[in-house]
C-alpha cells in the first residue's frame, strides 16, 4: 500500500538539512531504484524552486511499503530526524487516484 510521510520542519533547520541531505537522498533512492517510491521533495518556505537561505518547512515523500508500521519505522529512521530537522513528521495510507 502507498504511504504518505510528511515530515514538518523546526524553525531554521537549513543549515541542519543540508548536512544531513545526502544520507537522507540515499534512503530515497533505495525506494525509487526498487520502485517504490511515487514522489518525493521539500517544501520551499517562501514561493519559490529556489529558496535560498529561506530554506524550507518540511517534506512529502509518497512510497510503497507492506504496512503502516514500515512505513512508520521507515520514517522513524530518516537522517533528517536524527539531525534534529524535523520537529514532526505525520505517517498516513494514501490511497492514489491520478494519475492512474
């Protein structure tokens, strides 16, 4: 089943997400290189691809995982957690509609 994992930022955690980034792509490319990851980005808080030191507020990823407990484990685990980025991070089934 699809999950949606969406992880809220602390305030100014720039600095801490860009530290922690590599190790938090590389657990992203395990999904997308098994298929299953569907999306996966930050959110820029300010309206822009390029937020510069206004860094960003939190993450989405949508991925596959067996149960709502993997997916919650798999979270649990992100660098961006040990690293102090997120303040939450909220695990809930998706269930996809488009595209189809």
């Amino acid at each position: 089943m699809l999950y949606s994992i969406v992880g809220e930022d602390v305030p100014n955690s720039l600095s801490a997400r860009q530290a922690a980034r590599p190790a938090h792509l590389a657990r992203l490319n395990e999904l997308n290189e098994t298929g299953r990851l569907i999306l996966a980005g930050p959110n820029p808080a300010i309206d822009s691809d390029n937020p510069g030191d206004a860094g960003f507020t939190g993450s989405v990823v949508i991925a596959e995982f067996s149960s709502l407990e993997e997916a919650q484990a798999w979270a649990k685990a992100d660098p961006y957690m040990d690293a102090g980025v997120y303040k939450n991070v909220t695990v809930k089934p998706f269930k996809q509609v488009f595209p189809n």
